[in-house]
C-alpha cells in the first residue's frame, strides 16, 4: 500500500468486513480507530492489531446509533490524534426475513437508526476533524440493495439507497481534497449474509479475502488524494 501511513476509522469493527478491514490495514502499518458494541470482540480485536503493527490504535465500545457517544470519540480522537485521513463507514444491520408489513417498528427504527442516521451521525463529527487540511477520504459501504432491491429486505434497502444518496450530496459539499464514495462490496460471507441467503452465503467470499482485494482500491484513493493534492 502506499509508503505514508494513514489514520483510518472504521465503524463497525468488532466483526465481519469492518475487522477483517482493520487487521488488514494494520498489516500495512496504518493507525486504526475502531467503534463497536461487543466489548469481548473489541478486546480480542486490540490484540490482533497489536500483533499485527505495534501502534496505538484506539477502539471505543459505541454505538453509532448515539449522537453522544460519537460526539464523544470524535472528541478523544480529536485530542489524541488532532485529525485522521479515512474515514469508513461500515457499520451495519438488517431486520429478519420478513415482509414490511410484518416487520415490528423497533426493527424497523434499528435498521435506519443505524445505517442511515448511524452513519451521519460520524459523518457529522468526524468530516469536522479533516477540514482544517482540506484533506480525507470517506468511504460509506453501500450494497447491491443500494442500487437495485429485494425481496424481505425492505429497510435494509430504504437505508442502502439512502447512503447513496447522502454520500453523493455531501460530495458536492466537501472542498477540494476530499471524496466521499459509496462503495458496494458485494455479497461477502458474513453473518448477515448467512441471515439472509442460508446456506447460499457460503459461495461467496470471506470478509478476509474481501479485505485483501479492496486494498488496491485504497491504495489508488491514497495516492491520488495525498499525492496529487
């Protein structure tokens, strides 16, 4: 990956891509800053990271889902580090497989609470942080359901549509330096996956292989943005 090493927060990073994302960017010699829920899964995550680049990279026990709480790290970070380089999107849920009108509200409000204002609310105290050197790249994972829909899948398509959107509006706000993208991974053998394909999600790669193929993709954003500008 590129020689300077970069600050990257990823949400989402206790399990499936958003780990696998962070263990394979620290391999590269990047600082990760990670949020997650699962204080067992973020403990075992701190070290691997340190296995994998001796940094001091710093995980939070958040939930997207409160302004407070994101507020808060940005906060930390913000006095820690003073700025970062990347920021992730990536956490995310779904509802069961069920039909909208036999999804429950507080299934429903989780999915959007999430995905969409989860989503804002880092984006509205992280982009801050990068401002100053007019420098970041934002990178909001987006789906297939983003583009297209499905059946039993419902919220999970109204937020994936939604972060298209968002992200492509916030892109004619940003200065010059920096790009927000809606990326769309594709259908990668995670627990979620597995919720909704069954058996099917098996045929599809592992977060692992995901994150080692995606990483030229960074490495070209990089290159451009702290090279060119």
């Amino acid at each position: 990956m590129a020689a300077t090493k970069k600050t990257v927060l990823i949400t989402g990073v206790s399990r499936g891509i958003g780990r696998a994302l962070a263990l394979e960017l620290a391999k590269h010699g990047h600082l990760i800053i990670g949020c997650g829920r699962h204080k067992t899964n973020l403990d075992s995550l701190q070290l691997q990271l340190s296995n994998a680049s001796p940094q001091n990279h710093l995980l939070f026990i958040a939930d997207v889902k409160s302004d407070d709480s994101i507020r808060q790290m940005a906060h930390t970070v913000r006095d820690k580090l003073g700025s970062l380089d990347i920021i992730v999107n990536n956490a995310g849920v779904n509802t069961a497989n069920l039909k909208f009108w036999e999804v429950p509200d507080e299934m429903f409000d989780n999915v959007i609470d999430t995905n969409i204002k989860g989503a804002a609310n880092v984006l509205r105290h992280f982009i801050p942080l990068m401002l100053p050197r007019n420098q970041g790249i934002i990178v909001n994972i987006s789906s297939l359901y983003g583009r297209t829909v499905g059946p039993l899948a419902s919220a999970y398509c109204a937020s994936k549509w939604a972060i298209e959107g968002l992200s492509k509006s916030i892109a004619k706000e940003l200065p010059d330096g920096m790009t927000i993208v809606a990326l769309d991974p594709g259908i990668i053998n995670t627990d979620m996956a597995v919720a909704y394909f069954g058996d099917l999600a098996s045929q599809y790669q592992s977060p692992q292989e995901w994150s080692y193929l995606i990483l030229p993709n960074f490495t070209s954003l990089l290159k451009y943005f702290y090279v060119q500008n």
